[in-house]
C-alpha cells in the first residue's frame, strides 16, 4: 500500500500510522476498511473517542438533517438552537438525575484544552499554584496539562521546564501492600514535607495511557476526603475513561463522589468530533469575561451529535448494562489466557470496556501481540510505561459477534507470540543461532 506521500510530506512525529501501516478509506460501526478493502474489527476506538463506534448511523442522520437545514457550524461561544438543546440535554439527561449543579465551559476542541481551563480556575478559585498528580498520570501536551503528565517520553518534548505539580503514587504504585492515600496524606499534614500547599488535586479514576492503572472505590474516596480536609479542589480527568467507557457515563460514580471539577472530551461527541467541555461547581466560576478562549470553542456540528448520544443511549440505564455484560466477556476471555499461560508473567486490570492484558515490563510481548493482531485483522494499540500493556478500547456499541472475533485473534496473536518466544529462548539456551 503506498504511503509514500505521508512519509515525504508528514513529520516525524507521526505515531499511529507506524502501528498501522496501511491507508483506510471507511469505517462502519466496528470496522475499518483500508484501500485493497480489507476489513479490520476496531479494538482502538479512536484512542476512546468512539464509543458509539464510527459512523454512528442515528447521529449521522441527525447531524445531515442539521447540516440539510444551513445550521451553523461554527459559532465562538454566541448562541445557538444547537447549543441550546446540547444544553437542555445535559440538565436533563446528567445533571437533574443525579441532583446535581455544575456550570459548563466550552473550551477550545480537544482534551488538553479543557485540562488547561480546569486548572487555570482551579488556581484562581484558590490563589495558589502547585496541583497534585499522580504517577503515570496523562492529561495532555500543552503546557500546563502536559506539567501534570507523568511520562517522560511527552515531558522531554516540551523544551522548557514544567513546574508548578506535586507528583504523588497512584493506587497500587507501590504495591498492593502500600496505602498510597496515607502517604499523601502524610505529606499533606507535614508542614516540613516540602510540599506548597495545592489549589487541586487531577486524577484518572482509571489511567488509560498510563497503563489500564485502575484506582479502588475507597481509594478515590480517601482522595476526596482529603481533599475537602485540606481545602484542595477535586478534579476528575474523565476524558478517555468517561462518557459510559466504565459503564456508567462518568467514570466516578460507582465511588460515590462528587468532583469539583470534571473534564470531558473524546467521546463527548459522540461521532469523532473535537469537542470538549469542563464542568465545575457553580461557585467555582470567577471567569471574567473572556479570560479563557478559543476559536473552536462552539463546534455546532459536535453539539448536535453530542446531545443526541445522550438522547439515544443515556436517558436509561440500558446501554450501560449492555456494557457491563460485555465487559464481563472481556474480562472472562482475558482471564482465561493469564491462566492457558501460567509461567508468561501476564494479568489482566480494567474496568468496563477498558481492559488491560498485562505483560511483563523488560519484554515486548504486548507491542508484539499488537503488531500480530494488525496483521490478523484486528487494530488494537498498547499503552503503559513501557508499553507493557495490551489495551482492549472496543466501542461501547460493538455487536457480540465482532467482540467474540476481536477476542478470539488476541488469543491466537497471543500464542503465537508467547510460542515464538519460547523458540528463542531454546535456542538461546543451547548456544545455537536463531534463523
């Protein structure tokens, strides 16, 4: 397949066309299609920004009746009747369900844009700098979002020093023995621990880039108590893992908290669109007209798709069971390999329909079973420290038959890998020469 073009004119910096190597024409549901028309089951899902899988027939014919009538598409953050029922939509669907009051920003289109408004009020709203994060913590690559991401690979790029964050352990960083909630807690209390007291405290309920790390019920709800005790906002980074990736639409709720602030993007949309929005206690909201904004803060088009994925899949609980029971077949298949491969150092983390297979961290296995996949017809990436870990980010809509499918070249990309391995490893091990 030529990708001649995108080699000469592309930079370097291109990343995900080096995993999937070939050029995609269509996408249906849980399908991509390349140029020679062959079919590839999407385990990828746009990096979590299409839940309700590519092409989505109800909002696309929602959003050709918009664009049939001359709605506007881009509007800055004036009025319109698209924003206008994204926003009924919200308080009716979200908020007055749950009794609850936030005030929504639209920032600029993407993920890191909303990190960056999160914490630009949070340091406002409490007159101080420093904010908590947390080992292997993503939250974007612009200047302040890319300060609370933990990976250094992102961090080196930036080109200038990233100040202005506290980077305490994750849940389970240091062990399942290790209450990293106490040790923060410690460090709050210390008036010599060195650390400037934080504005807020960003967290991942469940860090998707950082390696399907998922942090417990009572652990999230340690970090809120904490947080209310030592006058630190709460901010909840639900851009992958939100918008019904772990079941329910906010990621948060089974912990029965309640954030001061909540990022959203990815799969807002609902159909691929940037979009992306932050949510904040009322009282939060000092802005000052204009103090915070973007061209691309009012995409009309999103708006549309955005309120009818709520509309169609939200106003019950219906879909989010039907995403628990997927997830249980996930989780059962993955199992089952940990277990067909007891030596092979594997385990599996997740929550709803984000699930990880775990390999060993000197190793390449993940990256290897991925690449496998590819080749067997299935796009799936991986994501961790050192890319330890094979991340399954179906869409949420994926019919049983595509899943089982999915599943199904994992574990025979999986033996094949592990088999291959061991073929190595014999020959290694009796001074011969592989090939």
């Amino acid at each position: 397949m030529d990708l001649k073009i995108f080699d000469r004119m592309e930079s370097e910096v291109r990343g995900y066309i080096r995993s999937f190597p070939v050029v995609f024409k269509q996408a249906r549901g849980s399908v991509l299609i390349d140029e020679n028309d062959r079919e590839y089951i999407d385990f990828f899902s746009g990096a979590g920004t299409l839940n309700y899988g590519h092409n989505n027939p109800v909002l696309k014919q929602k959003l050709i009746e918009y664009l049939d009538t001359d709605g506007l598409v881009h509007g800055l953050d004036m009025a319109t009747s698209a924003k206008r029922y994204f926003l009924e939509t919200v308080d009716e669907v979200l908020l007055k369900p749950r009794s609850w009051q936030y005030t929504l920003q639209f920032t600029g289109p993407t993920g890191t844009n909303a990190v960056e408004a999160a914490l630009k009020i949070a340091r406002q709203v409490k007159g101080r700098q420093n904010i908590i994060s947390f080992t292997h913590g993503f939250h974007g690559v612009s200047g302040g979002s890319l300060a609370v991401t933990a990976n250094s690979k992102f961090r080196k790029a930036a080109g200038v020093a990233l100040g202005n964050t506290t980077f305490m352990p994750f849940d389970g960083y240091l062990g399942p023995d290790v209450n990293t909630m106490a040790y923060l807690e410690r460090m709050l209390d210390d008036p010599s621990s060195g650390m400037d007291h934080p504005a807020a405290v960003i967290v991942e309920t469940v860090q998707g880039e950082g390696g399907v790390n998922v942090a417990s019920k009572r652990w999230l709800q340690e970090l809120e108590r904490l947080c209310r005790r030592h006058d630190m906002l709460l901010i909840v980074d639900d851009i992958q893992v939100g918008c019904g990736r772990t079941g329910s639409f906010f990621s948060f709720e089974a912990a029965g908290i309640k954030p001061d602030i909540i990022t959203l993007s990815k799969s807002l949309s609902g159909f691929g669109l940037p979009m992306s929005l932050v949510l904040m206690k009322p009282e939060l909201d000092i802005w000052k007209p204009g103090a915070h904004s973007g061209t691309f803060r009012g995409n009309n088009m999103a708006f549309v798709t955005a309120a009818q994925a709520l509309d169609s899949y939200w106003r019950d609980d219906e879909f989010a069971k039907a995403t628990q029971r997927k997830e249980r077949r996930v989780r059962d298949w993955l199992e089952n390999l940990v277990h067909s491969y007891p030596g092979a150092g594997l385990g599996v983390r997740g929550r709803g329909l984000i699930q990880g297979l775990v390999t060993p961290a000197d190793d390449d296995v993940a990256a290897r079973v991925a690449q496998k996949a590819f080749e067997h017809g299935v796009v799936i990436e991986t994501s961790g420290a050192n890319d330890e870990v094979l991340k399954v980010l179906p869409a949420l809509t994926i019919e049983d038959e595509l899943l089982q499918r999915g599943l199904e070249v994992i574990e025979r990309s999986l033996g094949e890998v592990l088999s291959s391995k061991g073929a190595r490893a014999h020959v290694l091990k009796f001074g011969g020469r592989a090939g």
